[in-house]
C-alpha cells in the first residue's frame, strides 16, 4: 500500500444517541457539532467532548439541522413542519415557526442572520432571527436550499414524481428572479458569492433507463453554463466557496470532481455502494462521502486521493465537514454519532470489529496499539 504525503485521521470521540440519527451539522470552524435524530432530541455539542452541551426534548422528530460558522446559532427543522431557532448557551428555542409539513431542506448563513427553509407543504421560507420574512408557494416539495455567504442570494430545489425545479431567489422577494425546469432535482448549492449555482438531478424508476444530470448556472441567467450526463441521478452536489471546484456523488456509485470551467470530470472515482450524503471543504481540497453500505470516505482532491475509508456497523446518514476540512461529522442508523479530525500523519489502519483493538502502523514502522471503546473496521485503498 502506497499512501502519499499528506493527511490521514483521528477518531475524536464518539456518542450514542437513542435511536437513529438523521442529520448531522459542524459549524465551520469546527468547534460546535449539532445532531437530530428519531429520538426526538437535538443535540449540542462542543467538539472536545461527547458529552451534549445540551438536548432538546421535541414533541416531534428532528429532521435536519444547520449552524452558523462559530456554532451561536442553530436551526432545525421537524417531521410535523416546525422550524425552530436556537442560541447556544440555551436548549430553549428562541422562537419556532409552525410550516404545513416536514421539513427537509434547512440552510443558514455564516454569521446566523438569515435562515431558510424548504418543506413538503411546497414551500419555501426566508427567516431573520426574529422570524419569518417571507414564504414562496411551488407546485412541488422542496428538497434542497443554498445560501450565499451574505444571505443576499438563495438557491433552491423544489421535485415531485419525475420532475422538478431549479429557483434562485433573492432574499427581498419571494418571486424568484429565474427558475429552470428539470428532472427530479435531489441537491442544489451556491458559491459563497452568489455567482455560481449547481444542482443533481435525474431519475431511477423500473422501467426506465436510468439518466442524470449535474447542472450549472451563472447567476445571470437560467440557461445553463454545461449539463454533464451521467448514467443514474445525481444525488449530492457541492461548490467550493470561490466558485471554481465541484464536487458530485450518483446513484451509479460514483464521485465525480469538476473544474467549473469544464464540463469534463478532473477526476472520478468508483464508490462501493450507493452514496447517502456528501460534504466538501471550502477550498474544494476535501471531500467526505457517506455511503448505504455502512463506510466514510475521505478524499484528498487536490492529490485525487482516497485518503480513508472506515467501514462501520450501520449504514451512514448524514457527514459533514468544517470550512478547513479539518473536522469530519458523521451519523449512522444505530443512533451513531461520530466526529473525526481529518489531519495527520500517514498511517495504514486495520481496526477489527472483534477485539476493538486498533493496530495503527506508521510509515516509519512504529506500531500503537489502541484500545477502542466501539468496535468499527477501517478499510484502506489498495
């Protein structure tokens, strides 16, 4: 095995939650990790330790979440349609908004100032930190939202069936400024800028012949800069903060890494199972994947690299990644939630999930023998 110069792992710590966990969130600056889950709490933690800096106890179940870059700020959205808003040092919503449906689409600006929220009641909602601003009614659910840095800019997704709707907003009105007509569209994103916008679309059906597509827009204009096609749909999509690198994941077990100014993957890499969720780092060098066959992968772009790959008990859910790519957030269906530092020396790992005993070698030859409290196995690229 030949691993290159450059950044392995550390698992940090890990929790329990009581039953699965949905979605999971790290602010941008690594230190505060959110997570929500069917046991119908919201969790918050500092990402020193596993020990919650507080739960929430909801009536209903949580069913995404997002933090402001520093952590101060949190907003969640629920199975029964309440979107609700909190402040760090308190499990207490400031305020919460009843929607008519679940709410599955959540985004909120760096600086915690403005927050929107996509939902099954097929509309979209704009919030400032004392409450709804405005709401935009679509024919269809919406399934992804973006924010630009400024929270002037919103991108949004809304799908049903096998159809679905592109819209970028500005946050002064709830009339879109253009909106493109697709397939079922599964994720959008936008720079931090606002200049640059991509979304995964696609369809799956027995029947009929699988297709997809990764599009992308200028600000300007709905019509598209390039369409890349892809065999299956496009499940994942993100945008680096200057707008240059995109990341992609397909329901054809792929990862692909783009240059904006081509539609011609950089790179593409063979997954093993079908891709849950992806996140990437603000510069576009790292890129974390969860997969439905129970791994998380972490990815070197820069080097075209796979950097790790652990194979856990449950299927993954939900990761995330800081702003540097220095924290991975990952969940799992056992209620799992795991949070790696994704820097380091080069180490070659073989954990067994028998003992727990991880074996850690070291390119020098050292070996470490650490003792694990929950059993995962680690499986590295050859």
């Amino acid at each position: 095995m030949i691993i290159p110069p450059g950044r392995c792992y550390e698992m940090i710590w890990n929790f329990r939650a009581g039953d699965w966990i949905r979605d999971v969130a790290i602010s941008s600056d690594g230190t505060t990790i959110a997570a929500v889950g069917y046991d119908k709490k919201v969790y918050l933690f500092n990402s020193e330790d596993n020990t919650p800096l507080w739960a929430y106890q909801s009536s209903d179940t949580p069913w995404t979440a997002a933090l402001s870059s520093n952590g101060e700020f949190i907003i969640t959205g629920s199975s029964s349609g309440y979107v609700r808003f909190f402040v760090k040092d308190s499990p207490i919503p400031l305020w919460s908004y009843k929607t008519g449906a679940t709410v599955g689409a959540l985004v909120i600006t760096p600086d915690g100032s403005y927050m929107v929220a996509g939902g099954n009641d097929n509309r979209l909602y704009m919030f400032d930190r004392n409450g709804l601003i405005w709401s935009y009614h679509s024919g269809d659910s919406f399934v992804s939202v973006a924010i630009s840095l400024n929270g002037e800019l919103i991108a949004a997704a809304s799908s049903s069936g096998d159809h679905g709707r592109v819209y970028l907003f500005d946050k002064s009105s709830n009339t879109p400024l253009w909106n493109f007509d697709s397939q079922y569209v599964f994720s959008v994103a936008i720079s931090s800028d606002g200049d640059y916008i991509v979304s995964g679309s696609g369809r799956s059906y027995p029947g009929i012949t699988p297709e997809g597509n990764m599009t992308v827009f200028h600000k300007s204009s709905s019509t598209p800069l390039w369409i890349y096609e892809a065999s299956s749909f496009i499940r994942s999509v993100a945008i680096s903060s200057n707008g240059q690198l995109i990341a992609a994941s397909s329901a054809e077990n792929k990862f692909y890494f783009f240059d904006r100014q081509s539609s011609i993957p950089i790179w593409t890499h063979y997954l093993q199972d079908y891709p849950k969720d992806l996140a990437m780092s603000h510069d576009g060098k790292f890129v974390v994947i969860g997969l439905k066959s129970n791994n998380i992968l972490s990815f070197d772009t820069s080097l075209k690299f796979l950097m790790w790959d652990l194979m856990f008990q449950s299927p993954i859910e939900s990761v995330d990644i800081s702003s540097d790519g220095g924290y991975v957030v990952a969940s799992d269906h056992s209620g799992n939630v795991f949070l790696f530092a994704n820097t380091g020396i080069n180490l070659v790992i073989l954990i067994t999930s028998i003992t727990g005993i991880a074996i850690i070698l070291i390119t020098t030859g050292l070996v470490i023998l650490l003792k694990r409290k929950r059993k995962f196995e680690v499986k590295g690229e050859q």
